[in-house]
C-alpha cells in the first residue's frame, strides 16, 4: 500500500460548490464568503465571523485589534509551528515562549503564571492535534493577574484582563465542557489549509466571543478594513447602484478570503459532521491496538472534552531520536507516510536567532524526540487504518 500522510477530502459537492463559483462571476471576496462567515459563527456559536486567507492573518488581525504592538508582550508555547509566533513578532511585540507540560503537550500552566508581567498583553495557547487546551485554568490565570494588567486600547479596557486568544488551527469542531471551540476563548483562530479536517485549500476564520462594552459589529468592521487595505468598500458592496466611491481609512493589510475558497468550505460544512464522526472511528482502532502496546497517545475524547481528531500524536517512551526517526523510514519503506509534531520552535534558526535555547524548554524537546504521528484522514479505508496498526506495531514492539 501507499498511504498519504494528509491529503485533502475532496468530493464531487466541492467541485460542483466550485464550479458554480466560477460561473456566477463572483471569485473573489463576495456572497460566498459572507454566507461562510454566517455558518461558521451558527456552528461555533458565536454572533460573528471573519473570513481571511489564513490561520495567520486571523492570528494576527486579532493581535492587531486588540491593539498589541512594540513594548508589549504574548506568550505562546514553545511546543507548537512557527505561526503561533510570528504574528507576534509581526506586531512588533516581544515572543514569550512557555515550557510544555512533562506529562502532557499544554503549556505547563505554573510557568505561563510565571511569564506573566505588566506588559503582557495576551496569551496564545495551542490546541495541539485538535485537542482542546485547558481554558478554564487559563481564564483562571488571567483573571488573578487583573491586577499588574495595564491596557493600552478600547478592548483591552473592555476586557480589563489580558487577552486569550487561542490558536484553534486544529481544532474546528472540537468541544470542551459542550462549548465548541470558537467560542471558548476571546479569539480563536482556525486554519483551513489544504492539510486540516476541514478546508478551502487555504483559508481561515477568526471568531471571538462578545466583549462587554463593544459592539460585534464593530470588531467586524475593524477586520474587514484591517485585513482589506484599509478599504471603507469591499468589491460586493462597490456593485451597489452609484456606490463606487470608497475611502482608504488606513494603510492596512490584503488578506480576504476568495469565493472559489468560501465554495470549498460551503460544501465542506455539510460533509463536516459524517467527518468528524469518521475520525473518530479512526482514532478508536488506533487506540484499541496501540495503547495496550504501551504506546502513549493525545486523550481525544474524555469526560470533559470532544477533540476534533486532527492527529494521531504517538510518543514511544524511552526511545532515542535517532530510533524515532529509525522508525519513520521503516514505516515509509512500508508505504506508511508519517509526520512529526512539532519541532520546537527554539530549535529553528529565525527563534535561535532571537535568543531562544532549547535548553530553556527540556520538556519540549522530551516530547519531540520520541513523536510519531501517523496519517489520519477521512479518505483512509478501513483496510489501510488495519495496515498502518500493523506495521507500526511491528516496529515500535522492538523498543517497548
């Protein structure tokens, strides 16, 4: 067998979503992605919802929002990809990176209590493969640091705490204590890129939850013209009789999402359900035959929370990095293709460059040394879920 490690799940209702995208001469930002939008908040339970041609962009309008820039401070975890990051970097605010937990992918909550100072403005926390964070704890934290916060915009004195505004890359779909992601933290930002649960090739939407003294309708205004040059018109409502004319309120930024995108999402939205239940199935044989091996892997479902199973995150304990690796040729020389989640960031060049030391964050580096992740998508038969079990099980059962 040959077996992709994430290849998208594309069907013949995206084509058609497409197509007729196509045809209506609408393909850039236009009824589409506002019908997107409309869906996305209805599913996450939230009033509104941006649309941007990443996970990025929504990352960092949100920052941008809120009103994070030079002197201020975000902290994220080490243990996650780059753009967890470098929207930060982006603003001109100051990357604090916290340790991950020994046991466990979350950020080790007593250290992110730690990082905080008077000039932290928001947190980034990651729901790695799809799991939700523990939001409550978070909020927790935040709130017992009202006291040194000092706000430097409208929002920040609406919320009169730092910011949580979580990376939800993974995690659409995903629920914690039966609140879906989205609408959990004050932002959250999903990533619709061609390798997630849920696509439009590439893509992201940007969700937040009602801020006390601030209008919805506001922020959204605030992220159209952010992430649109600054344009006070976009394409849809310049077609209105006499309505060409448009101001540029600022020298902003080019990051909307096109319709031939939002078409992709359209049709995904009605496939999502009969995914995640697909996943699921998935990540329970997994279980069943690894686990008993003494394989560790992501709780992704539990009492409290419903992940969104975006990756099957393997760890074979006690094993050296150059046997984790020894056994990823192995299973690529079966035809498995699998992945490693994630490299921390200290240990790439640009974070090196800016000070960071993988020594600073040894459990981190714990957790990547012994990763594996293995493909996980709805396009996997139930007979190639059986032969990625038994290779990998052949080959981890000569280190447990």
């Amino acid at each position: 067998m040959n077996i992709s490690f994430s290849p998208p799940d594309i069907s013949e209702l995206e084509i058609q979503e497409v197509a007729e995208a196509l045809r209506s001469g609408w393909i850039t930002t236009g009824p589409r992605t506002k019908q997107l939008e409309r869906e996305i908040a209805d599913y996450v339970g939230t009033k509104r919802c941006v649309c941007l041609n990443s996970q990025t962009a929504c990352a960092e309008m949100a920052l941008r929002v809120l009103g994070v820039g030079e002197g201020d401070e975000v902290i994220t975890s080490a243990y996650t990809y780059t753009a967890s990051a470098s929207v930060i970097y982006h603003t001109g605010a100051k990357i604090v990176l916290v340790d991950t937990q020994e046991n466990g992918f979350e950020m080790d909550y007593d250290k992110l209590e730690a990082a905080i100072t008077e000039k932290t403005k928001a947190i980034i926390p990651v729901d790695l493969g799809g799991v939700p964070c523990n939001y409550d704890r978070i909020f927790d934290i935040v709130n017992r640091k009202k006291d040194i916060f000092k706000p430097a915009s409208k929002i920040q004195e609406a919320l009169g705490r730092i910011a949580v505004m979580a990376d939800t890359a993974h995690s659409f779909g995903a629920e914690r204590k039966g609140k879906k992601t989205g609408s959990i933290a004050d932002f959250s930002s999903f990533s619709f890129h061609a390798v997630k649960n849920f696509t439009t090739a590439e893509g992201g939407a940007l969700t937040w939850r009602t801020i006390e003294g601030v209008d919805d309708d506001e922020i959204y205004k605030s992220l159209q013209l952010l992430s649109l040059h600054g344009q006070s018109k976009d394409a849809l409502a310049k077609t209105k009789l006499g309505a060409w004319e448009y101001d540029i309120v600022g020298p902003w930024y080019k990051c909307n999402m096109t319709d031939i995108m939002a078409a992709i999402g359209l049709a995904q939205m009605k496939r999502y359900p009969d995914m995640l239940k697909r996943r699921r199935e998935i990540i329970e044989r997994y279980d069943e035959a690894l686990k008993p091996l003494g394989v560790e892997t992501l709780p992704h479902y539990t009492d409290t929370h419903n992940s969104s199973g975006h990756l099957y995150i393997t760890r074979i304990p006690n094993i050296t990095l150059e046997q984790r690796n020894d056994i990823i040729t192995k299973m690529a020389e079966s035809g498995v293709a699998c992945n490693v989640h994630y490299k921390p960031l200290p240990m790439h060049t640009a974070y090196k460059n800016l000070g960071f030391d993988i020594k600073d964050y040894p459990n981190a580096y714990a957790h990547f040394a012994n990763e594996i992740s293995l493909p996980l998508h709805t396009r996997l038969t139930d007979a190639e879920v059986e032969y990625v079990v038994e290779n990998y099980a052949k080959c981890v059962k000569e280190y447990l």
